[in-house]
C-alpha cells in the first residue's frame, strides 16, 4: 500500500480506475529484487487465494495467460481460489469456488484442515473480514508515495487491534516490507504529569464539550 494507505490499481493503470483513480501502476517503478524476494516468500508456503470478485476478475484476465516459465502464477492456476461474489455467473478459472456469504465461509473454512488462505488486494473483502475479526496476519509493503485517494486497506470504524511485528525489510527503493501478527489488545499508557496542572485539567473539560 502507498504510505497513506491506498491500495488501489497498484499493477497498471487499467487494472482499476474506478472513482476516478489516475495512479494505476504506482508500484512498477520501485518494485526490485528485494520486493520480487519477498513476494516468492509469501508464494514458498503452501496456500490457496481468497479473493474478492474484482481482484479474482484481474488475476483470471492476467494468470492463465502467462507462460510455463512463471512460477508465481503456475501457482495460482494450481490452488483453490476462493472467491467472495454476489453473483451467480459462473468462475471459469479452474480451481475457482464462490463464497457467498465471505464472513460466514471464510470463518468456515479456518475451522477446517487445509492450507493458509491468502488475500491479495480484494480491499471490499478485506474490510468484511476485519469486521468480522478474521485477519490473523498481515503482510504488508508500504511504498515511498502518497497517492490521496483511493481504496484503502484501513477505513474509519476498523476493529481496533494490538499487532505484532515479527518481519521487517527495506528495499533498495525505500520499500519497507512488514509481517504482523496479531497480539492481544490495543493498550495504552500516558505521559501526562502525575499531577495535572490547573490548565491542564481546564483543556480536558472543554474536550469534554466538544465531544
């Protein structure tokens, strides 16, 4: 995501223009090696997609198609891919299972054996499962931009959260790459003066009024 937290069309500029979004593509030009490294980790693992209908619609336009010699989406084709979808035309990707209620499916499918679900993009589908408390870890790569607009993987109103870093990498274009995990709580403390002072105490009062 950009550095204020859009995550919109980050592979080209026609992959999502909706809203009226003009930065398609914003990641190319600070993807390198080390981005490519951590991307092949996150694939390494074994795992099935969980998607949402328009993120599912760009990779079964783009993965298909692309020759033998890709492993990233010799993978893709291969596993499950879960797809949280209103609709009821058919997935023609092979391996394509509709989730129709995303929330309830999803919290299905992690009560059951299998691999790690992983999302890429789907920010509608992201939001549903942060309601429902169902993200236990995130991979994120926040890129040296501010874009402004745009669809976000945080909104207003998202559960709060204690999160855990357990991974971090720069890349040699200012990438920094994250893995958190979830831990506990929000907690808080203060550094407020034991004692408050008289004007202090005043600033409180009227932050009180004004809600």
């Amino acid at each position: 995501m950009s550095l204020d937290g859009v995550m919109q069309a980050p592979g080209g500029p026609d992959e999502d223009p909706t809203g009226g979004f003009k930065f398609g593509g914003w990641v190319f030009p600070h993807f390198d090696e080390v981005c490519g490294q951590a991307l092949g980790k996150s694939f390494g693992a074994p795992f099935d997609l969980l998607l949402g209908r328009r993120t599912y619609e760009i990779f079964a336009a783009h993965w298909p198609h692309v020759g033998a010699d890709d492993p990233i989406g010799q993978r893709f084709n291969q596993v499950t891919k879960y797809v949280a979808t209103t609709s009821k035309t058919p997935l023609t990707w092979q391996n394509s299972v509709a989730l129709h209620d995303a929330a309830r499916d999803v919290a299905r499918l992690k009560q059951q054996d299998g691999p790690v679900l992983l999302t890429q993009g789907s920010s509608a589908l992201l939001q549903s499962l942060l309601k429902a408390d169902l993200v236990d870890e995130f991979h994120m790569s926040i890129f040296p931009v501010i874009l402004g607009r745009g669809k976000r993987l945080f909104v207003e109103r998202t559960n709060p959260a204690g999160l855990k870093l357990t991974e971090s990498t720069v890349s040699t274009t200012g990438v920094t790459i994250n893995t958190y995990v979830r831990a506990g709580d929000v907690k808080t403390g203060s550094f407020a003066l034991q004692d408050p002072s008289k004007e202090e105490l005043q600033r409180r009062e009227r932050m009180k009024k004004e809600g």
